[in-house]
C-alpha cells in the first residue's frame, strides 16, 4: 500500500493536551499540513494547542475535551469527530503510567489506568477501523504503546501490563486489515522527555529518555510509511533486538535494580 498523505486531511489524536500527543499534533500540522481533531481532558489545554498550531500553520484544530477513561466520552468523541467530517487516520495515544511499588497504586487508579490505557483504545479503534475501511480512503490508526510493553518494567509493573496488551492488539489487527486497504501500526517508545516523566522518581532515570520533538517525528513518520512496529531511537531499537537473545528473568531484574535504585534515590532527596 502507499504511504500515507496526510495534506489537508482530518486526523484524530488522543492525548493531545500535553507530551507526545501534544507534539504528534505540531508535527502533523507543521510537517505535513495535516489538519488535527485534538482530544484530550483539559479543554485550556486543546485551546492553547489549538491557537499555537492555527497561528502558525495553514492548518485547522478541532478541540474535543473528553476524558477516555469513560466508555460515554470515547462514543462521543468519535461521534463528534465524524460528525461533519471526513477522518482519515487516528492516533491513539492517551494514557496514563505509575511509577513505583504496586501496592502504593489504589484499586481506583488501577481501574483509571485500564480504562484509559487498554479499554478506551480498543474501544475507539474498533469503531474508527470499519469507518476507515467503508470510507476507502485507505488511512489508518497508529497505536502508541511502549517497550514496556515488549518486557515486564517491575515498578512499572500495571503500566507495562497495559502495554504489553496493546502491542498484542495493534500487531494482531494488523493482519487483520492488511487486507483492507486500511493500516494499523504500533509504535513502541522507550522513555520520553514529558510531563509524565518529569517527577522526581524519573528524575535518575533522565539519562535514557527521548527528547519528546524527535519521538513525535519519528512517530508520525512510522505511520506515515505504515510500520507494523516501530522502535524509536537507535539506541532503543538496539535494545529491542537484544530482548530477543537475553533470557527474560535475567533481562528483568537489571531493570527491577535500575528502577528500585532510582525510587530510593528520589526517596533521598
């Protein structure tokens, strides 16, 4: 299948108030005159996003504040997204990590982080996919997920188990739509430089995050070219690789010391 023109074409991203998806949106604008329906929680934050993207690009924002944690606002921010307009591809990149021992996560929070992370994606994805194909305009919708999700993360440990699922979801629906003219890709960061990572317990872990502006391109070029997954970096596609030659325990626990070495340095400062 061809790539991807996304020139004058709606495209929906999540988690656009902030970090990568606040990026993505630049980026689709910017680079590639795509115009973005911006979908997230803070509406002052889609509007700053709005005024900052239409002030210095011919592109247009639509802001749709929704929180996808609730299975109502996904329906109606899909409702409201192809309502009076033709989408062409989406990017589903809301979501929301803990860092830190799994009994310090309240059940509460758990069930946000799910809903969130896995519910609300396969939620719009499996609405967005047979739009896309009836529509045949050959478009598609990138997964954001993470390496977390290519090997458990201890401390991260609910987080990276909401990852793995999605990196199960996005490869799979791949084969299934290969055929339809229609593309899902995933997209499998390592850390990146946001808001999310920016607390003081990721503060000694700075060292191994992406600048959040070279994710985002690299991001919504892999979509672009239709990957079926994507690490970004060479460093972390590195690592990837060799995740398939190390034994897993033994991969593991070098990451539980990393992580458990950085909570205990955060809880001394």
């Amino acid at each position: 299948m061809e790539l991807m023109d996304f020139r004058s074409k709606w495209v929906l991203v999540t988690g656009a108030s902030a970090g990568l998806g606040w990026e993505m949106c630049k980026v689709l604008a910017s680079d590639h005159g795509a115009n973005v329906i911006a979908v997230a929680r803070r509406r002052d934050r889609l509007d700053a996003l709005k005024d900052e993207i239409e002030s210095s690009s011919n592109s247009s924002v639509l802001p749709i504040a929704a929180d996808l944690s609730k299975i109502g606002d996904v329906d109606r921010a899909f409702r409201e997204a192809t309502a009076d307009r033709a989408v062409y591809a989406a990017v589903l990149n809301a979501g929301i990590t803990h860092f830190g021992e799994y009994h310090e996560l309240a059940w509460e929070d758990f069930q946000t982080m799910l809903a969130t992370n896995v519910t609300g994606v396969v939620r719009l994805a499996t609405q967005l996919l047979p739009y896309l194909e009836q529509r045949a305009a050959r478009g598609g919708v990138l997964i954001v997920s993470s390496m977390a999700g290519l090997t458990p993360v201890p401390y991260q440990t609910a987080y990276s188990a909401t990852k793995a699922f999605l990196v199960n979801f996005g490869c799979g629906l791949w084969h299934e739509v290969r055929h339809k003219n229609i593309s899902v890709t995933t997209f499998v960061p390592g850390g990146i430089q946001t808001d999310m990572t920016s607390g003081v317990r990721f503060r000694a872990l700075g060292g191994w995050l992406m600048p959040v502006d070279e994710c985002a391109t690299e991001a919504i070029d892999c979509f672009r070219r239709r990957r079926y997954l994507h690490v970004p970096g060479i460093a972390m596609r590195v690592g990837a690789t060799m995740l398939r030659f190390m034994p897993r325990q033994f991969l593991t626990e070098r990451v539980a010391t990393t992580y458990r070495k950085a909570l205990e340095t955060a809880k001394h400062r």
